[in-house]
C-alpha cells in the first residue's frame, strides 16, 4: 500500500474513532446527566412531609445543580454533533482525495 492510500485509510479511521469512542463517550455522558436530573428531585428534599413530595432542604444547591446539568447535557449533546460533523468531513476528505487520485 502506497502513502497515499495509508493516508487516506488513516482519515477514515479517525472518522470511525470520532463517531463510534468520542461522539458516543459524550452520548453517555448526555445520558447520564439526564438521568441524573430525573432522580434530583429526591436528593434534595426532606424527610418531612410539608406537602405532595416533601420540602427541599437545598433549594439554592437544587436550583444551581439544575441550571450546571441541564448547561452540561446541551453541551454534550452539541459536542456530539459537532464531532459527528467533523467526522463527516474527514470522510467527505478522503472521498476527494480518492477522486483526485482516480481511485473512486
């Protein structure tokens, strides 16, 4: 295999890399957090029962950790697309780079 195509193979496989360890981490990531928004109701209220689910204890702690969640599970989410695009164009690159070659 000459240079050319060695690069070309590394182009994809970095794509490959992009999309399936680093696009899907923040996936999890994304995952993980919106899962942790569905329980933080519980983490932040009271044993007494003053109404329908208790009374927050931390309710400043409950309101910050809401607002840095809910900034964290967009920036995963955004993050993910942005490296799904990058991974994208470096296909798109090595598709030229075929073409240019007149291997495709």
């Amino acid at each position: 295999m000459d240079g050319f195509a060695v690069e070309v193979t590394n182009l994809v496989e970095a794509a490959k890399t992009l999309e399936s360890h680093v696009a899907g981490s923040l996936d999890s990531v994304h995952g993980w957090i919106s899962g942790a928004l569905e329980k933080e109701n519980e983490a932040f209220l009271s044993g007494d029962d003053h109404g329908p689910g208790g009374r927050y204890l931390f309710d400043q702690v409950g309101t910050e950790f809401r607002i840095t969640a809910e900034f964290m599970k967009r920036l995963a989410a955004d993050n993910s697309e942005t490296v799904r695009l990058a991974a994208g164009a470096l296909r798109e690159i090595a598709q030229r780079y075929r073409e240019a070659d007149g291997q495709a």
